[in-house]
C-alpha cells in the first residue's frame, strides 16, 4: 500500500505520522483506463442490443458496470481475463457475421471460437492443467516450473470458458428470439459455469497466499466435473441449444443461479483444502488402512459410476466409465504412496485453515443471497416462497451446515481437523443438493434430469 510520511518538525516533533492514500487515489492510469473500456463496452453493448432487452435487463447492465470496474481494481489480474474475453468473443461474433453456418467453415469458429470448440478446449486444458499441478507436486527440481504451467493453462480454461458461454449466449439470439437466453439454464450451462467459477476463485486464492501447490488438490473437483460435463454430451448431446421451458423465463435466473453457483464452487475449494489438511496432518502415519481421508475419496470415487448406472444412465459410454475408474484407482494410489511428499509441498496448516475458512465465508454470502433470490422468484413463479420441494429442502440443509460451521468457528474457535471433516462432509450434501436431487428424487426443480 502507497503511504504518505510526514515528519514533524521544530522542538516538539517526537512522533512520525503515516496516511495511507484514499482508493481513488491509489488508482493507476491502466485502472482509469480500464473502467473507460468497461464504460464504452457496456454503452455499445446498450445501443446495439437495447431492442433485445426488458427493463429488468437494461437495469443489470447498468449495474454490472461500476461491479466489473471494482473487480478489475480490486484484483487486477481480472482486467487482463475481462479483456481476452471481450476481444475473442467479439471476433466470434465478427466471424459468424450473423450467420451460424459459418460455424462449420470459417477456420476460427470451427476449431476454436464456436461455443463448443471453446467448451471443448477449456476441458482439455483443465485436464492438462491437472496433471500439470500433480507433476510440480512429486517432481523434484522442476515442481515450480510444472506448477507455473498448471496455473497458466488453468486461466486459459477460465478465458475459454468464458468465450465458450459469451458466444453460446449469441449463438442462442442467432437461432431465435425465443431461444437466446443467458447459458446458466441446464446441466450442461451450469457445470461450465461451476468449472470456470471454482478455478477463478482458486487463483485468486493462489496468488493471496503464494503457493501453487493446493492446484493439484482443487483442479481435482474441476476435472471431475469436466468429466461429468463431458460424459453428459456423449450421452445427452447436451451441448445442444434448447429454448428454455416456461418456468425459466425470468429474469430472476440471471441473479439466482450464478449467486448459487458461486456458492457451490467456493463449498468444492473448501473442502478440497481441507482434504489437503487432512493429507499433510496423516503423512505420518504407517499404518495404511488408518488413512482415512484417502480411502474415502477412493469410496467416492467408486460410488459415482454405480450410483449413474444404478440409475439408469451410465449405459452410454461404459468404456467411459471404465476409464474413469482406471483413472480414479491411479489418483487415491498415487496419493496414498506419495503422501509423505505431497505433505512436504503443501503450505502450513495456517494457511490451509485460513483458506477454507474464507472460500466457506464467501460462499455461505453467495449461497445466502441465491437462497433469498430462489424464494423471490418462486413467489414470482409458483405464488409463494417456500414449497418444501425436494430442492428447496436439500439447499436448506446446504445453508444450515454451513450456518453452523461459520457459528462454530467464529463462536467456539472451530479448527483443524475437526472443521476439515465437516467440509468435506459438507462437499457430500452439497453435491447431492446439486445432482443427487436430479437423480434420485423429482420436484418443481426437475430441469435438468439426467
């Protein structure tokens, strides 16, 4: 922080007095700069798609202008993402010139900017980003070389996400008034939209804290998701731009799923945190069948493939799933033999605990306002605030553990080992209320079934 220093002087100067500068004047050219970009992008945006907009609408782009500033001030390494999103997806939009056939010949859109070649290559970079991390984890002389890699491909998927949902957005209007719509409505909109959002908030955390090593841990949640998003295409072509039923036209949508999913995506950072901990605090112990946290996830990880064809819709690419068990035997093995070094590049414990405390803290505000934003909208919808569906229950139960995991950590001084459990048990009922409810029970939320 810019500081100002004044030294009194004469006979009575016997103290130093510090000022620390305002805000704004702590602002650089590149900031002012920056919020002139914001401003022009939203008054183009505005005079060429007002037609298109509801009030509603014209309203939250009014709003998300001074947001957008403030984040790309408050952590400036969005301003650069903000900026290669903006540029690729208006050359998307440039390339379609209003024309989606074009998607399948124009060299750009085919094999990069279409929405799902950009989809498409945000999940092989997360991938690669993974095995990145997990590389810097075990090697010996280049773990900071191989780390550094896995962060940046780990932002490149995050701009490709971005542009992938940018110009899914316009493809939509393209296709039909009726038929655009902001992609936060199904499964296949929303795991991308969990995947870019969970690896944002894990490299905002990543340079807090200077330290790379909890990416292998975290991009772990990401690639499983990716996984699944990838497996859904197979089996659902889900990628497929589909008009949204009644119940989800509404503007309510635009504010109430992003809030949530910006809660489910820190709750997923938190709890592989605290697998870390949990990892670092066991290196020690000998006695392999006593590694509890490691045969857990193997226990997970086994359950998923069951549980999908218990239900009916794993059928479809079985060598998938056999795939994805090979995979998952080779992660819980690599973990439980290599532990002792991945305890050794893990930061304290400190920052583990801090890290899980505030990415817990950020989502219980999120998910808070999604929850109060969900009622509004089913009193919008349905004619009342609460209906005590299936889904409605299950974020219910989300927000009460959370509820009482901050009240005990800000009242009784929760830490350790015991907050580490109740987040990574938190992972498990926040996953169901996300899928688990899809599968296996059915209510008013029955948008997205598998």
């Amino acid at each position: 922080m810019n500081t100002t220093t004044l030294a009194p002087t004469g006979a009575n100067a016997t103290a130093t007095v510090t000022l620390n500068e305002g805000f704004m004047a702590r602002r650089t050219w590149g900031d002012w700069l920056f919020a002139l970009l914001v401003v022009a992008g939203a008054l183009f945006a505005f005079q060429k798609y007002s037609a298109a907009m509801d009030g509603y609408e014209k309203a939250i782009l009014a709003f998300t202008v001074p947001v957008v500033i403030w984040l790309g001030w408050f952590w400036r390494p969005l301003r650069h993402l903000m900026l290669v999103v903006a540029t690729l997806s208006l050359l998307a939009i440039v390339s379609y010139d209003g024309d989606l056939r074009r998607g399948d010949t124009a060299f750009w859109l085919k094999y990069f900017l279409s929405s799902q070649s950009a989809i498409l290559w945000m999940s092989m970079l997360f991938f690669m980003s993974t095995v990145f991390y997990w590389m810097g984890m075990f090697a010996k002389g280049q773990a900071t070389a191989f780390e550094g890699l896995g962060s940046r491909l780990a932002w490149v998927a995050v701009a490709l996400a971005l542009v992938g949902t940018m110009v899914r957005w316009y493809e939509g209007h393209q296709m039909g008034p009726d038929i655009g719509h902001i992609p936060v409505s199904n499964l296949y909109e929303v795991f991308v939209l969990f995947c870019w959002l969970t690896a944002l908030f894990y490299l905002y955390y990543e340079e807090r804290y200077q330290t790379r090593a909890l990416g292998a841990f975290v991009m772990l949640v990401v690639s499983a998701a990716v996984g699944f998003l990838l497996w859904y295409t197979l089996v659902r072509e889900a990628h497929q731009i589909q008009p949204l039923v009644p119940a989800l036209k509404s503007w309510w949508m635009k504010l109430h799923v992003p809030a949530n999913f910006i809660g489910y995506g820190t709750f997923a950072l938190a709890a592989m945190v605290a697998f870390a901990y949990l990892i670092k605090q066991q290196a020690d112990e000998v006695r392999w069948y006593k590694l509890t946290p490691i045969w857990l996830l193997g226990i997970a990880l086994c359950f998923v493939p069951i549980a999908f064809r218990q239900r009916g819709v794993g059928e479809a690419g079985g060598s998938y799933w056999l795939g994805y068990a090979i995979i998952a035997t080779l992660i819980v093995g690599g973990i439980l033999l290599g532990r002792k070094r991945i305890a050794e590049r893990l930061p304290s414990f400190e920052v583990l605990d801090d890290v899980m405390y505030k990415s817990i803290a950020v989502g219980f505000a999120f998910f808070t306002i999604a929850t109060v934003l969900g009622a509004l909208w089913a009193a919008d919808a349905w004619g009342g605030y609460w209906s005590w569906d299936p889904k409605e229950t299950w974020a219910l139960i989300v927000w009460l553990n959370y509820a009482a995991w901050l009240h005990m950590r800000l009242m009784k001084g929760l830490r350790g080992t015991v907050a580490s459990w109740w987040a990574l048990a938190g992972l498990a009922v926040t996953t169901f209320a996300f899928i688990g409810v899809n599968m296996f029970l059915s209510g008013l939320h029955s948008y997205g079934e598998l």
